[in-house]
C-alpha cells in the first residue's frame, strides 16, 4: 500500500458549541485540534486540515489547510472529497478535531485491512456501530463521492453502502470515539487527558 494522508475534519459548525470553532478550542493548553493531529501525524505521511473558517488560526499548526470545495456546510463529506482532491497520497485516512485519543496504531490497522486490494474504503467500528468518520479512503472513491455530494447526499454511511467497504473493530479503544459537541464534554475530557498526562 502506497504512504496514507492524514485529514483532520474540522470543517462543522459546532452549533452544540454555540457556534465556536471546536478545533480552536483549548484543552490541555493546546487547541484540541492539536490533539489529534499529533496523533495523525505520528502515524501517517502528510496531514491536510479541512476547515471552513479561522484558516489563519489553523495554519498556525503548521500543516495545510484547505477548504470544502462544496458549498454551504456540506459536513464531514465535502471534506473528505476536498482531501481527495488536494491530498498527495492515493490513500487518506481520517478522524475528527474534535476527538483527541485517537488509537496510537489506527493507521496501522486500517491500511492492514485495507492491504488486500479488495476494498476501496475501511472504516471503523466501535463494536456496536460504524464511526463513519474514521475512515480510510482510496483515492479511487474520488468521482463516486463526487457524483454523490452533487446529488445531494451528505450521509457518510449511505455513501459507504456504494463503495466496497471494509470494518475495523476498534472495540479495544473505546476512549477513541470519544468526542466534544458541548461545553461540559470539553470539561470531561480536559480532566480526562490531564489525568493521562501525570
């Protein structure tokens, strides 16, 4: 399998944050986007950021940072098809800003599932459902997620039930799945990854 891209999905409106940028927020001292992107970073080749606003504030991370070529908030989907697009590696492998404990050998297991040939996407599974935005796309999917988004779609599973696929159990990392949407989950996983860096 060729070297995999990173994308960090930080493209949404966070309107349980009242509208804040939620990869800006801070956790830990550090934007929580920052989270995640280490953790992408030490596993995978290049790492693009995908955001819709405060591209300055991201840029400041020190990767690049693009935008939806779809227009209008299109969610996690526009911005995988713009990682498609701008990516350099025929794979791309992403996770959202807003869950910082990523598994230390995600990467590892994806592109191990997706080694056999047989599978244009492998997403992940917490053992009780898909987290479709945990997915590993190939470059292939480009002109499906394309014809998708123009018809409207903006499902990540539904356009998973076009693609061939595969699952990853992920189901002894529950912690990964882990996210912020409001004000007292930022709070719950401040003490959470404190508490892991004492």
């Amino acid at each position: 399998m060729s070297i995999v891209a990173g994308l960090l999905l930080a493209g949404g409106q966070a309107r349980r944050m009242g509208g804040a940028d939620k990869g800006l927020l801070t956790l830990g001292g550090r934007p929580l986007a920052a989270w995640g992107l280490t953790r992408l970073q030490n596993q995978v080749g290049e790492v693009l950021i995908s955001a819709n606003r405060n591209h300055a504030d991201y840029e400041k991370l020190g990767v690049r940072v693009i935008r939806d070529s779809v227009s209008g908030y299109a969610g996690p989907l526009a911005g995988l098809f713009a990682g498609l697009q701008e990516a350099s590696s025929d794979w791309l492998l992403s996770a959202p800003c807003d869950s910082p404990l990523l598994a230390y050998d995600y990467a590892e297991r994806m592109q191990e599932a997706a080694s056999s040939g047989q599978w244009d996407a492998v997403v992940a599974h917490d053992g009780r459902r898909l987290q479709p935005v945990f997915l590993l796309v190939s470059r292939r999917l480009q002109q499906s997620l394309g014809d998708f988004l123009a018809k409207g779609g903006r499902k990540i599973d539904l356009w998973l039930e076009e693609v061939s696929h595969q699952r990853v159990d992920f189901s002894d990392h529950p912690d990964m799945f882990l996210n912020v949407n409001t004000p007292e989950e930022l709070e719950e996983m401040e003490a959470r990854v404190m508490g892991d860096s004492r």
